[in-house]
C-alpha cells in the first residue's frame, strides 16, 4: 500500500479539526492515515500555525548552515594544525 505524504500546513489542518472536537478516529478514515501517524504529528505540530511552522522550518534552515560553518571551520582549523606542527622542527 502506498504511504500518502501530507505537508505540514495539511497537518496542522488536520491537528486544528481534531482540536475543534472531531474525532481522530473520524480523521483517519476521512484523511486515510493512522492514528499512531496522528498522534506522533499532535507530539510534533501541536499547538502550532502556519507561521509559527514558518519559524520552526526557518530558524532549522539556519541551523543546518551554522552546523555546517561550524563543520567547515574545525577542518579548517584542522589543517592549518597538522601544517604548523609538520614545519616545527621535531
């Protein structure tokens, strides 16, 4: 069976009807996912809109760059050791 992907605005749709009162169990048969799906979206996503889900996807957008600066400037600073401690005379 295929998997059905959902994006988050969908999701936080979804997390907005059952907070209004519809049953999960109504959801999953509406939108054709599981309720363990739902719930682990309701740990994700819940309490959340649209652009708070906007802030969350920008501010781990920045996170991957500084992860990746980071990652950058310790090879970096790496070399420059291993090139500094080959020219001392040993």
């Amino acid at each position: 069976m295929k998997r059905k992907h959902y994006s988050e605005q969908q999701i936080i749709h979804i997390l907005k009807e059952a907070e209004a009162g519809v049953a999960v169990t109504e959801l999953s048969r509406q939108y054709g996912f599981s309720q363990s799906a739902f719930y682990k979206w309701k740990a994700k996503y819940g309490g959340m809109d649209i652009s708070q889900l906007h802030q969350l996807k920008e501010l781990e957008e920045e996170n991957r760059r500084l992860k990746q600066m980071y990652a950058d400037l310790s090879l970096e600073c790496k070399v420059l050791k291993d090139i500094v401690e080959k020219k001392l005379p040993g």
